[in-house]
C-alpha cells in the first residue's frame, strides 16, 4: 500500500513543470507550468473556473460521504423495494 501511494505521489509531482516554454510565458502567474495553452485571460474564464472547483469539490465530498454512511437502513430506501420484492417470490 504505501509503495502504490509513493507511485501515485510521484507520479502526481512528476507532472509539475511539463508545459512548453512558449506556454510558460503566455499563463499568468500562479497558473504558470501546469498545462499548455494560455490559460484564463478574463475575469468570466476565472468565474467559469472557480464554479467547476467547487462543483467537482462538493461532488467529491458528496460521493465519499455517501460512501461512508450510505444510510440505507430507512424503511423508505429504494433498496428495501428491491429486497422485499425479492423475498415476496
């Protein structure tokens, strides 16, 4: 386990720094060597950018949570539809 994670972190670091140098010049900073192109050039390309953050944010968090406790002990979930039907042959 802790060499898979050493390999994802690796990985992960070793991404850092693979834009172009022509590209380098054309992102603004703070944004600089994480891709190629020339990254947001206005203030609507960083509202664009900031909403699907903490869209993909909020999912990621979301989906973990409901990962964790899925909460399927209600006589209401869908599941118990599934499971009573099942029994009832």
């Amino acid at each position: 386990m802790k060499n898979k994670i050493t390999l994802i972190v690796a990985l992960l670091i070793g991404t850092i720094g693979m834009a172009c140098p022509v590209c380098k010049e054309k992102q603004p900073a703070g944004f600089e060597n994480i891709t190629h192109g020339q990254g947001p050039e206005g203030n609507i390309d960083y509202i664009i950018m900031w909403s699907a953050i903490v869209i993909v944010g909020y999912t990621l968090i979301m989906s973990i949570k409901f990962l964790v406790k899925p909460k399927e002990n209600q006589k209401d979930h869908i599941k118990n539809l599934v499971v009573e039907d099942q029994n009832s042959n």
